[in-house]
C-alpha cells in the first residue's frame, strides 16, 4: 500500500503535535512530506530531525535560514523553504494526499483554498479560515473536488455522527447541538472578569490547546467561531445551530433528526480522536486516546450558555445574518482583541466590546464569488478598525 503523503501546516503546534504523534503509531499508512511552523525555530528542527519530512517550511524568514543552516550542520537532507508562499506551494504540491490545515488565525487561510483547489484531503482544524473564507472556501472545495474532513471535535463528532452521504444530511438533520464546556470562568463571579490574567485564561479544565483557542474558550469566542465553521460545513441556517454547555466534554456534540432521535459521539477528550479518523477516514485507526470508563462518570450535566457571562457567543448568529463577509470581521477583530489581551494592552472583559463594536462598524460589501485578496482585504479593514477601538479602550 503506498503511505498517505501528509504535509502538516502548523507542525508545531498543538494540533501539529498530536498529529505527528498519530502518524507516528502508523509508519506503514502515514509519511510526512512537508512540515511548517511560523517562527519557533527549535520546535520544527526537533520534528525535522525525527520524521525527515521532504520538505520544512517557515513563513518566518529569518527563521527559515536559522532552520536550514542547522538542519544541514545535522547532516540532515529535508530541504528549507520559507515565506508564506512556500506554505501554499507545499499544500498544492502534487505529490501531497492530504494536507493537515493547523495554523492558527486567518493567516492560513491562502493554505487551505490552495489545499481545496488542487482537490486534496484536507483536514481542517483551523477554523478561523473556514469563518473568514466561507461561501468562497466551500466553493474552492467543490471545485477541485477535495475532502473536507473537519478535525474540530465538535464538527467530527456531527460528520460521524452522519450517513458518508452527504446528499442525505439536508432531509435528515432537525438541527445540531454544539457542546461546549464553559471554558475556566463558567463559575467565576462575573464582578471579577474585568481581572483575569491570560494566565488564567489560558489553564483551560480539559483540553491543553494554543494559547489563542485557550482564551476563545474562555470567552466562548471559540464557540461562535464553531456556529459558523458548522454553517458552511453542514449548510445549516443559523437556525439549526444551538450550543449547550457542558462541562465534563465527554458528549463533544449531536445531531438531532427529523424524527427526534438524537445521536451523540462520545469520548475522552483527546483531539487525537478527531485527527485518527480525518487520516483515516472511512476506516478507523488507533488514536493513542485512553478509552471511555463509563463507570467512573459521576453524571453528564447541561446548561444554557447565559447571554450575560457569555455574550461573545451570541455575535455569531448575528455575523451568520449581517451581510455576507461579516463573519471574516468578527474574526479579525477577535484576532486583533485576543493579541492585545495576550500582551495586556486589553482587559479580558474588553475583548467583547472590540469584537461588536468592530461588527458594528465594519458593513462589509463583497462580491458574490470574493476572492482571497478581498477577503483578505476585508481582513485587513476590520483589524485596522478594530486596533483603534484597543487603542482608544481604558484597560
Ligand atoms: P498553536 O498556537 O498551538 O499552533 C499554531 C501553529 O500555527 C503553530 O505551528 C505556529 O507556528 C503556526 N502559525 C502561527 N501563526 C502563523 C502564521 N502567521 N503563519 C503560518 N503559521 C503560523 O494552535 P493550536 O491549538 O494547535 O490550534 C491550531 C488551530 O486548530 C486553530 O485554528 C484552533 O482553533 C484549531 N483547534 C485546536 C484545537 C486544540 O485542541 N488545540 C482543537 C480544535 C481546533
Ligand atoms: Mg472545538
């Protein structure tokens, strides 16, 4: 059998790492033909130096030329590519099967169309360039006839849990439910919010992720960005999205049919679980992931998502029905809010008021088949809007 040839955007990052971790467990099924990273230069030479992928590359180029000079003092043969560029000749390379989208933000988002043109496996993790391309990245993944696999443990447990069939979905789905576990401050008294340290909003109870993902969980930011990459991935009106918070992430989300039944995917939480079956998919392979004890679960709870603690949340339904493009606004002034508070120029609590104030003064006006560069434009308009709504905000 010739081995899946897998170039692996954003190696190392978490995402990044868990993947090579599976590929690892299947020398027979998986090789790496291209790894990138951003700018940690130590990071990616330890992966090179492991799996000798073909190819390495950084958009970074300082770090590039650091990466190339010692990977060639280590005597190693992978050659050094670098420029945002080279991320995009890499996810197009026609000796590439599937293409592992693990970059964090908008940025990836040239990747990944050019993933979706050339008709690969594409194994979407990054949401943000799903919520920021939208009609136009779906239409790129008609097109070149690529497989959307969503590696989102939310949007893997609704794809597993429906028929291969996707001409069927659209009869079949009531609506999804999104689980969501409330992130770190589900319980913290909401007079305190104003106070807390990225630290704090980073040490998530159940999943070790990027320290981006880490406060849109806090913020349930993260959630929204999942409502919308839902939208796309299952043509779903806004309508048929709801969330539901629950704590324990052993239900990571469900299909409710027609008929009321519901189907649920469970298990631990282990984003493991979601990159086995994108590689694997149809078929099922060992993921590493601890199996699911029943029996040491004291209880499964649920709770509305409260609009006051919460209210990040809710601009996602509000993105989905504003004019189209408004969804690539919400996210850049995410982007631009999550960064300023990351380096404490922006309260925790300020994150929301950048991200609606941004929606509120950002009216996008794409054309009907936007290209990257206009959405990468509109990109660009709504973070210069959103840095002077941080730079005029009090911390
Ligand atoms: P991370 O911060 O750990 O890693 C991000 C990766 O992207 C790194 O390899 C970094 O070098 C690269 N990168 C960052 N900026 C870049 C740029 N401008 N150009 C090119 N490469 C760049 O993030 P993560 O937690 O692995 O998340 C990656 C994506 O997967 C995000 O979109 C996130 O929402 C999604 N996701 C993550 C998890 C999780 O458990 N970590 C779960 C679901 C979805
Ligand atoms: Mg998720």
């Amino acid at each position: 059998m010739n081995r899946l040839q897998l170039c692996i955007l954003g190696a190392t990052g978490s995402i990044g790492t868990n993947t090579l971790d599976v590929v690892a467990r299947h020398p027979d099924r998986f090789e790496a033909f291209a790894l990138t990273g951003h700018a940690r230069v130590d990071e990616l030479l330890a992966q090179c130096l492991q799996v000798t992928p073909r190819y390495a590359a950084m958009s970074d180029t300082a770090a590039a030329a650091e990466l190339r000079r010692r990977l060639r003092e280590a005597g190693s043969r992978t050659e050094v590519l670098d420029g945002p560029q080279a991320l995009v000749e890499l996810a197009e390379h026609p000796e590439v099967d599937a293409v592992m989208a693990a970059i964090v933000g908008a940025a990836g988002l040239p990747p990944c169309m050019a993933a979706a043109r050339a008709g690969k496996r594409l194994l979407l993790a990054n949401k943000e360039a799903l919520v920021v391309g939208g009609a136009a990245f779906m239409a790129a993944v008609a097109q070149g006839g690529a497989t959307l696999l969503p590696i989102d443990s939310e949007h893997s447990a609704i794809f597993q849990c429906l028929p291969q069939d996707r001409t069927v979905w659209a009869q079949r789905i009531d609506h999804i439910v999104l689980t969501a576990s409330g992130g770190p401050f589900r319980q913290r008294d909401r007079a305190t919010l104003a106070q807390v340290t990225p630290e704090e909003a980073c040490a998530h109870p159940n999943w070790v992720m990027g320290r981006k993902i880490s406060v849109d969980s806090a913020t349930m930011m993260n959630k929204a960005l999942e409502v919308i990459e839902a939208r796309w991935l299952f043509d779903l009106t806004p309508e048929q999205i709801r969330v539901v918070i629950h704590p324990q992430s052993i239900i990571h989300s469900m299909v409710v049919c027609r008929d009321q039944s519901v189907l649920a995917q469970l298990g631990t939480p282990d984003m493991r679980v979601p990159i086995a079956y994108g590689l694997s998919f149809p078929e099922r392979i060992e993921s590493g992931a601890s199996a699911l004890d029943l029996l040491s679960l004291r209880a499964l709870e649920f709770e509305a998502p409260s609009p006051e603690r919460f209210p990040g949340l809710f601009l996602a339904w509000d993105a989905l029905r504003a004019p189209e493009g408004s969804t690539a606004v919400l996210n850049a002034a995410n982007e631009e809010a999550v960064a300023a508070f990351l380096e404490r120029r922006l309260a925790f609590d300020g994150i929301h008021r950048i991200n609606q104030g941004t929606l509120e003064r950002v009216i996008p006006a794409l054309p009907a088949q936007a290209s990257v560069e206009e959405l990468l434009a509109l990109d660009q308009r709504a973070r210069r809007a959103a840095r002077e709504l941080i730079a005029a905000a009090a911390l």
